[in-house]
C-alpha cells in the first residue's frame, strides 16, 4: 500500500499532524474509499514515508481505534473497522465538513460579506475541481 | 509549566540523594540524557546569555530548540555538550558531569555543530576511518550506506566537498556510532529540500530503532514540525516555553481584542497569559487553555489556533 498516498502532511497548518492524519482516514472510510478489513500502514511504515515522528503517528493511531476507524488485531497490520462495509450516506459525509464551514463562516461574518457572495465563492471552488490552493 | 509536562524525567532524580557520585554515575541507565540545573554563560563579553537555565530531557525524547538569532542556541548546545563551560550551575549526561566525560560517555554522544569542523586535509573516506578508531561501536553499514547515497565521494578531499557534502558527512560522522543522544546545531541549513527529507527520514529511523534522545535547533520550522514531538522556546536565556507540539496546538491561542475583553476571557475560561502584547487598541494575548477550552470568537474578540511559525513570532517578539 502507498503510504504516500494515503496519508499527506500539510505542514504550516495549525491543525497539529496526528489530527490531519485522524480526519484523512475518516474522510476516506467516510466515503467508502477504504471498507472493513482494509490494512492500515504500521506506525514504522507511516513514520519513515511521512518523515514524522512515530509518536505522532501512534496518537493518530490511538485516537482512529478510539474513534472506531480501525482495529488493531495482535502481530497483525492494523485494518478498517468492520462496521464500515461501504461508503456512510451523503448526509453523514457532508457533516463531516461542518467544522470547516463553521470556521469558514464565522470568518465570513467578522469579515462582514454578504452571504450570496460567500456561497458564489465556495461554488467555484466546488468547481475547480484541480488545484486546491 | 516546563516541569509538569514532563512525567517521564522524575524517577532519575530519586536515586541521587543518597548516592556517591559514583554510584550515581553506575546508576547512569537511569539518569536523564540531559539535566542542566542553574546554568548561566557569558557569551563573548555579553553577561548572562543563559541566565538561570533548568532543563532536562527525557529518554527517547525528540526535542525540537527554537530562538531568535542571537537568543543563544548554539551557546546552549555547546554547554550541554561540556564544550563550553558555564560560568554557574551544571550539566549532566547520563548522570556523569559533561565537562569531565569519560570515554564511556563520549561513545554515546553525537554532535552536529552549525559549522562542519572537519580536517580539510583529509579525504572523506580517511576521516570516517580516522574518526572510527576512536569508537567501540561504528555501524559501518549504516555510513556505506548513507555515503553513497548521499553521493560523498571517499576519495575527495574535505575542502574540497561542497558545503552540502560537508554537512552530510558531519551528519553521517555523528551516527555513525549510533549515540544515544544527538544534538543538532541547524544540521539542514545547506541541504536542499530532498537532503533535508532524507535526513529527517534518517533521524526517524534512529528514534524507532534505538530510541536515540534528539535535540535540535532549526529555523526551518516545517522540518521541525514533523520530528519534533516537543518543542522548546529559549528566549531572554531560559527555555520560555516547552511543550508537545501536540498540546500547543490544541490549548494554546492568540486572543485580541479590548483589554477587558481579552481579562474576562481568560479569567471566564480559566487561561493562563503566555505572553502579552500591546499594539494600540488591539492588544495580542498568547494564552493556554485546557483542550477545549477556549472562547468562541465574535465581532469584538479574536480567539484563534496558531501554527508553530506564529506562535513562534508571538512567543519572541
């Protein structure tokens, strides 16, 4: 499995990295791109391709079991969870971008723009379906 | 705050009191890595570039040692080192005195000073071995490996290496050992992005197979970002702040807004004031909460996460 791939760093964030890595798996088994039984990276493999410290990679770890996102089975590779046969229905995908958009509006008010202008905005970027910066 | 972050540091401590120096440094498996209590130096005439400094680092510990220019880094490797010696206080390594290091101790160390100094008389390859004979240990699969790819011909002699290779070799000569603890002076600064990745890389394979304790300082704070588990700030000769990246990123915020605001912010919300600054109308707190925590923004209070380059900026400015 292409770690690479799977999992990205976005460095500069003020999102610290073990959550990038925490949402980046639920947003894929979110949208069914990873089902039950699917291996996960180990902990080694992820640190040395990401070139991030394994404790980073263990939290995210710790924190996707807790969640229910994988299961750790002994001496075996961690894989998705049973429960997530297939894809979670639009609508529990689409609250799965509730914290940005909330973020993204509470700018959108202090910033005092009118609302249609706003939305105008997340359209084209919808749209735009290359480039993401 | 330095000292309640730190669980993993307390047990060393305990078997001090009791004991001969001696066996406090038989007890060495136990001791810190790093332990520097009262340490104050004088840097070229200027009093006090480190003023009273504590610090300790825990075994396994990836330590990322953020400063202004000037702030004094490299004076405070150096003394962690026993390169320097302070003019109060003291450090010790592994529980032994680090100005008087005895082979034993050298072995576990590994050094990458901010400017290679290497004999630019010899070749690459008659230095690795030069430097060979002084170590118990030499993993000497690991500098085949790292030599060739990192393309430092052998038979090139030293001044004659670019700055890059230069820095590479210093890198390799310091784990070729495989020390224990590492201390890194701005190690990347003439590596190109790929370099740089391939020596990150390198360094995390050290921590997951021998959980080598880290310290390093860089101003290329992306780098950092991925090793660093924690982060020290060293500002007015103390380590000002020194938490997981983790943590700062979850608890601590910039807050502005009017002054009364930003108080009744804080005290509402239980947070505690890193740093304040006065611009005008529009003061900037730095303030840690519990995870959580923090206030919601409105129209008049800004409450926002930083990344580490801003909290760099507000934490030294």
């Amino acid at each position: 499995m292409d770690t690479d791939l799977l999992f990205s760093i976005n460095p500069g964030s003020s999102e610290p990295i073990y959550r990038q890595l925490v949402e980046q798996l639920r947003r894929r088994v979110a949208s069914g791109q990873l089902v039950a039984g699917q291996e996960i990276p180990s902990v080694r493999e992820l640190a040395q391709a990401l070139a991030v410290n394994p404790m980073t990679v263990s939290k995210a770890f710790g924190l996707m079991e807790a969640e229910g996102l994988v299961e750790r089975r002994r001496g075996l590779p961690m894989v998705v969870a049973a429960q997530h046969q297939k894809a979670m229905k639009t609508r529990g995908r689409v609250e799965l971008l509730r914290p940005v958009l909330a973020q993204a509006a509470a700018e959108a008010r202090q910033l005092e723009l009118p609302p249609e202008q706003v939305l105008a905005l997340f359209k084209t970027l919808l749209e735009d379906k290359g480039e993401t910066r | 705050m330095t000292q309640a972050m730190e669980p993993a540091m307390t047990h060393a401590l305990a078997v001090g009191d009791r004991a001969s120096a001696q066996a406090l440094a038989d007890d060495a498996l136990g001791a810190p890595p790093v332990r520097a209590s009262g340490l104050r130096v004088d840097f070229k005439g200027q009093p006090g570039v480190i003023a009273g400094l504590d610090w300790a680092l825990a075994p396994g510990q990836v330590v990322g040692l953020l400063g202004r220019n000037g702030a004094g880094k490299t004076t405070l490797l150096e003394t962690l080192l026993g390169l320097r010696e302070p003019q109060a206080g003291e450090v010790r390594l592994f529980g032994q005195p680090a100005l008087l290091p005895d082979d034993a101790l050298r072995a576990r160390l590994g050094y990458v000073p901010q400017q290679a100094a290497l004999f630019e008389d010899f070749q690459a390859g008659d230095l690795l071995r030069y430097f060979r004979s002084f170590y118990p240990r030499w993993n000497d699969a690991k500098v085949d490996g790292l030599m060739s790819r990192w393309d430092i011909p052998r038979d090139r002699r030293v001044g004659q290496l670019s700055q890059g290779q230069q820095q590479r070799l210093s890198i390799i000569r310091a784990l070729a050992h495989e020390p224990d603890l590492l201390v890194l002076d701005e190690p990347v600064a003439s590596l190109d992005p790929v370099g740089r990745r391939d020596f990150l890389r390198e360094l995390v394979d050290q921590v997951l197979d021998r959980g080598t304790t880290v310290l390093f300082s860089t101003h290329i704070l992306s780098d950092l970002e991925r090793v660093a588990f924690n982060i020290a700030f060293l500002s007015r000769g103390r380590i000002a702040l020194q938490a997981p990246q983790d943590v700062l990123a979850d608890e601590v915020r910039l807050l502005a807004g009017p002054v009364g605001r930003l108080q009744a912010a804080v005290d509402a919300h239980g947070g505690q004031v890193l740093s304040r600054r006065d611009l005008g109308e529009q003061p900037r707190w730095l303030v840690r909460f519990a995870e959580g925590n923090a206030p919601a923004p409105d129209a008049v209070l800004r409450c926002e996460a930083l990344n580490l380059e801003d909290l760099f900026l507000e934490l030294t400015q």
